[in-house]
C-alpha cells in the first residue's frame, strides 16, 4: 500500500460515511458454489430450456437466447470499475485512564455509573467520524469491583459512555490490561465482546492473537494491531487464558504488521511505549516506529507516557507516507503527576486528540493519502475542596474552550499553580502544522 502525504491545507473530497463491519481474518464468508461449478450449471441449464422450448413450439422456432446474465462468466460484460476518491474520517484518543475520583462521583443513588457528562464537553470532536479509536488504558470488567492506582478495575459503565460518545475501535494494549490478571482480561474482553466494536491489543489465546482484526469502511480496510512494552511486571501463565504481545518480540510483530499489509489498505498500530510523564521521544520510539513503517505499518497510534508528544509523517520504502503520533497523553484521568524528573507539573491533564481524512483514490490505483491532519489539544478538568478529599466535576474538555474561570478552579491550579504558560510548553511539542483548536 502507499501512503501519500498531503499537506493539511488541502481540501478533503467529503463523502457520505458508511457503517463498517469487524471482523477477523480467519472469518470465512458462507459456503458457496465455486465460479466454475456454477458457469457449468448456468450451462446446462440454458440447454435445457432451449430443448425444451423446441419440442413445445408447433412451428419448430428456435428457443429465444438466454438473457445476458446466463451466459458464462468470460462472456459477460467487464464490471465498471470504481472511480473518482472515497473518504474514511478518523480519530484517536489517549488513554481513558479511570480513577477512584472519576467513577465515586459517577455512581448513582441505585448503584449503577453514569459517566456519560465526563465526555459531553468533547462530543463536537468525535461528531463526523467513521473510525474513532480509543486507548482504554484501565480493565472494563464485571469480574471485579472498581480500583483505582496501582491496580485498576472499571465499571462496564464507563465502556457503555465511551461506545454512546463515538468510540468505534478499542486498544486494549497498555501495561495495566493484567491488572487483575487473567481472570479480570477474560472478562474485560467478554464485555468488549458483547459491544459492537472492534477490540485489539490483548487476547484470549495465542490463536486469537493472531487472529487480525479489520474494518470496512466506505471501501477503505483498516487492520489493527497493539504493541506494549510492558505489564508492570505481571505475566500470564502457560496455563492461563490469555495473550499479549509485547514489543520485545520483533519477530512475531514483524509478521504481523506485513499480514495486516497484504490484508488492508491502512495498518494501524497502537504502540504502548515513550518515557512516563515525558514529552520527549525516547531512544526505544525512535528505533521501533520507522521498523513498523519498514514492515507495513501507515498510522502509528502512540500511547503511555501521560503526557504528549510530537507527530509527523515518515517515509515508506515505497516511496509513499505513514503519519505517526507518538504519544497522545491522556484523555479522561484525574492524574498528579507530582514525579517528574524535572519537577514540572500538569503533563497528565492535556493531551491529543487525533483527527484526519484517509482518502482512496481509485483513478490512481488504490492509492491511499492522508489528509487534514490535526492534533486537538484536550484538557481533562477535576475540582475538589481539598487535596485530601475526592475530587468532583471530572471530564474532558477541548482546550479551545476551556476558559479561564474554569481554570481557576481547576485542582492543578489550586495545588500546584499549574497555568496556561505550563501548559503552553507542552502543547508546543505538536508540530505547528498540524495543531488546531476546534
């Protein structure tokens, strides 16, 4: 597949979306006749009428000729072929990291979680979107109560707001999908199961890790693969359900990547890596993310750090483009990053929210390109009376409209004199050309 750069300024062809459908490449279509069995049947079956029609006509006139539809297939006229462009709108967000603070305030008075406010002030970001991809960084799961740091569990709620706000395909791949180990995995991906989502990134068995998921959408076919580089130490036993795919295992991710690249037209790649609360790219990012490209990689989805990073296009061996960011930060979190080494706060609070138009241009043979590509600045906003206390009116806000009254208020605000001017020096790490506000 190439990829072919195109510089945001230039006006996307807008088509109308489509639904698309999940599936995996060990699905098999329905049994069916092959071509030739059913050419062959289309065969005699014209003969028949014909002799039929014969002995039933007093004058002896020939049998009419079979309309065009049952000659042989090589008589039949070549199908038209697609042409013009086609477009998939697309977007990603960090990880939906899901503290103690976040789901106390969203249980009700029966019990149950409405977390659908924590994500409304986003809502116009997602509007529009065919493929909307999510980091669920914490375990979605009815195994489990709810938990928070070091080791998470989520209500099933949260999973119900994300799908109800857009969210269409979910990463699974990041160091906490083991936090209840096997157990809470299996059960999280019963629930993903039970959505109409496309899940990756973690897997019941080794078969199914391998079994690569992919989307239709407006005749554009995405595969999604997800990467971590690690567990917090936690490991699956031989005899436990279960699989994850860590970055170390080259071999194995380099097979997948080319498979996905004979599979679909844009290979998207989660990759759970970058130095925590860091905006800086580390030594591992720069190695790893032009090998995904080498192997066949076109969108490179970067998470963990908790904080943001830059994003540009890379080149293809073929001479086309892949676009990757390397690290989206966080989406909803209530997140104090108070152990950075430079001593810098307020890096968990903004992070990216991804957006760009994958068009197909079928007059030039496929091709795919990217365009109007964006980085959206996002603020996730929480207040509280006290440091000690849980904290209140949690959600994500696009930091365009995000106003300085709301900022007083905020609780990095009030404990750690977190303002604009910090912040700006975080936002100031996405490339110029692809920041937006909207």
């Amino acid at each position: 597949m190439r990829i072919k750069a195109i510089l945001p300024a230039l006006t996307a062809m807008v088509m109308l979306a489509g639904c698309g459908n999940a599936v995996g490449v060990n699905d098999e279509p329905g049994a069916g006749k092959n071509e030739a069995s059913v050419t062959a049947e289309e065969d005699n079956a014209a003969e028949k009428a014909a002799a039929e029609t014969q002995g039933d006509n007093d004058e002896g006139k020939a049998a009419e000729a079979p309309d065009e539809s049952e000659k042989p297939a090589e008589e039949q006229p070549e199908q038209e072929k697609k042409t013009g462009k086609t477009v998939v709108h697309f977007a990603c967000a960090g990880d939906n990291l899901i503290h103690d603070n976040i789901y106390v305030e969203a249980q009700q008075e029966d019990g149950s979680y409405d977390f659908s406010k924590c994500y409304a002030p986003c809502k116009k970001l997602i509007e529009g979107t065919d493929v909307a991809v999510l980091n669920q960084e914490t375990l979605v799961n009815d195994a489990f109560e709810p938990s928070t740091f070091p080791m998470f569990s989520t209500p099933t709620e949260v999973g119900d707001a994300v799908v109800d706000f857009g969210f269409n395909v979910i990463s699974m791949s990041n160091n906490h999908v083991l936090d209840k180990g096997s157990e809470g995995l299996i059960s999280s991906l019963d629930y993903w199961d039970s959505k109409d989502v496309v899940h990756y990134g973690a897997y019941r068995d080794e078969a199914d890790a391998e079994n690569i998921r992919t989307m239709e959408v407006n005749g554009v076919t995405f595969a999604f693969l997800g990467y971590m580089e690690h567990t917090n130490g936690i490991f699956l036993s031989d005899d436990e359900p279960g699989e994850v795919v860590y970055i170390e295992e080259r071999d194995r991710i380099e097979q997948q990547v080319r498979a996905a690249n004979e599979l679909a037209d844009v290979v998207v790649v989660s990759c759970h890596y970058g130095t925590e609360v860091l905006n800086d790219l580390n030594s591992m990012q720069l190695e790893f993310t032009p090998q995904l490209v080498e192997w066949g990689a076109d969108l490179i989805i970067g998470t963990q750090a908790h904080a943001l990073s830059t994003c540009e296009f890379l080149d293809k061996p073929d001479g086309g483009k892949a676009f990757v960011y390397y690290g989206l930060g966080n989406f909803l979190n209530t997140m104090y990053d108070a152990d950075n080494p430079d001593g810098q706060y307020g890096r968990a609070i903004i992070g990216i929210f991804g957006k760009l138009d994958i068009v197909k241009d079928y007059d030039n043979g496929g091709e795919i390109s990217f365009e109007n590509v964006k980085a959206i600045p996002v603020i996730s906003h929480y207040e509280g009376e006290s440091w000690e206390s849980m904290w209140y009116n949690c959600a994500v806000y696009p930091y365009g409209d995000y106003s300085d009254e709301m900022f007083s208020r905020h609780m990095m605000y009030q404990r750690a004199g977190v303002n604009r001017n910090v912040l700006q020096n975080y936002i100031n790490y996405i490339p110029e050309e692809f920041l937006a506000y909207e």
